[in-house]
C-alpha cells in the first residue's frame, strides 16, 4: 500500500476549499457539491488503497477539511439547517473512509473517538445522513444544490446503515435521488445529463490542465500538430491499403503466353 503523504497536505492546485476560491461566491447559487473535491480527492487515495501510519496527522487533514467546508457553506449563505446536513454528510463519509483503510492497530482508537462525536458530539451519521436525505426528498420545495451533496456523498461510496442493510437497497435509494435531482434540475443547467452521483469529481480539473495546455500553444504549434496528425494518418492508410493490394494481386488469373 502506499503512504497518503500527498493526502495529509493539500495539493498544488487542489486547494478550492483553503483557499479564497469559494469566498469570492458568497451566495448559496454556487452550490455545495464543488465544495467537496477535496475531501474526494482524500477518500479516492484511501480507497485506491492509501494509508498512514500516523492516524493524527490523518486527523489533523480531515478536521482541515471540515472546517474549510463549514467556512465555505457559510459564505455561501447557506442556511443554518443545510449546512449541519451537509457537514454531517462529509464527516460521515470522512469517519467511514479512515475506518475501511486504518490498520487493525488503529481502527479500534479511531472508531472510539471519530470525527463525527469529535465534530458533533454524537456518533450517529450512519442512521442520520440517510434520515435526513429522506425527510429533504420529501419536501415540497427540496433543497437541490443539498441533495446534489447528498448524491456526491454517496457516489463516494458512503453506506453507513447500508452496510448492514445491504447495496440493493442503498442502489435503489440513489436511484430515487438522481430520478427526483433530473426533474428538480433547471432547464440547461451545466450539471443536466448523467446522475450526479456518478460524475467524477476530478475529470473536469484534468480536462482544465489539457485545455490551457491546448490554449498556451501557439497558432504555429498547434497547425504543426495538425500536420504531423494528418502525416501519420496517412502512413496508417497507405499501410492498410499496402496490405489489401497484397491480398489480391496473387488472386488475379495470369494471361496465358500467345
């Protein structure tokens, strides 16, 4: 397994929840889901099997992210109720991550003071993350930029009762969430489509990287490209056709000598 010392610090260019990215959004427009790429960036290291062997420093990272997505939903001027539903959604996921990953050694510390009684002062998250997205499914008005958390949170694999209830269950209750996130969703709105709870969180910062990689190049460069593209499909063909021709030639009947 390989060491999450990458994960325990934030990352050049991964900093959207310490820095003054979300600060310069001050309305609840901005959403919440954007709001958790970094704590699905620690839970993606963990899963992809990460782990340290210093459950402190672990700590320290996640009460770092807490405490900048708690920042973050109040200065988008989330209401009071939204924002304890979201944080215990994120701690949740945060207590569930570190447990699949810590050693044996570990797990049994951790699992007595987790960051959910740390954070809250109780250790119901499992029960209460889904009673929750229950009772806001069944609103009139449902808080969509909230479900659209809810939705990330389980598309990161969060299963809290679930886990003894078993994944059929917890797939249908997504179902239901994408099903009613379709039809609250505005007309054109950049998040249509697929179910949000299956787009990944970094695809689009790596599309970011190649399209200002694309950009930076010059008109000189980029037609270059285009040349040497056009010049290897070429080759490709020629190959191809080389090969067809070869094929049929010995099948072509030899004119008799007069």
């Amino acid at each position: 397994m390989s060491t999450l010392t990458n994960t325990l610090t934030p990352a050049r260019g991964e900093t959207a929840l310490m820095g003054g990215s979300a600060s310069a959004n001050r309305t609840s427009a901005g959403g919440i889901r954007d709001l958790l790429r970094d704590t699905a960036l620690l839970v993606t290291r963990l899963s992809e099997g990460g782990h340290t062997d210093d459950p402190a420093t672990l700590r320290q990272r996640c009460k770092q992210l807490m405490a900048a997505f708690s920042t973050a939903l109040n200065q988008r001027g989330f209401a009071a109720d939204v924002r304890e539903d979201a944080e215990v959604a994120q701690c949740g996921l945060l207590d569930e991550a570190v447990l699949r990953n810590l050693s044996a050694e570990n797990k049994p510390v951790w699992d007595a003071q987790p960051l959910q009684v740390e954070r809250f002062g109780k250790h119901d998250a499992g029960e209460r993350v889904f009673e929750r997205l229950e009772q806001r499914m069944r609103e009139a008005s449902p808080h969509i930029a909230l479900l659209e958390c809810y939705a990330a949170v389980l598309g990161m694999g969060f299963m809290g009762r679930y886990a003894r209830e078993g994944e059929a269950k917890r797939s249908v209750l997504i179902a239901s969430l994408s099903t009613q996130l379709e039809k609250l969703r505005p007309e054109g709105s950049p998040l249509g489509g697929r179910p949000v709870a299956a787009r990944p969180f970094f695809a689009d910062r790596t599309g970011r990287r190649f399209s200002d990689w694309f950009y930076r190049l010059s008109p000189w460069a980029i037609a270059g490209l285009a040349c040497v593209a056009a010049a290897v499909i070429w080759l490709i063909w020629a190959q191809v056709l080389d090969a067809q021709l070869a094929h049929l030639v010995p099948a072509v009947p030899t004119a008799p000598r007069p």
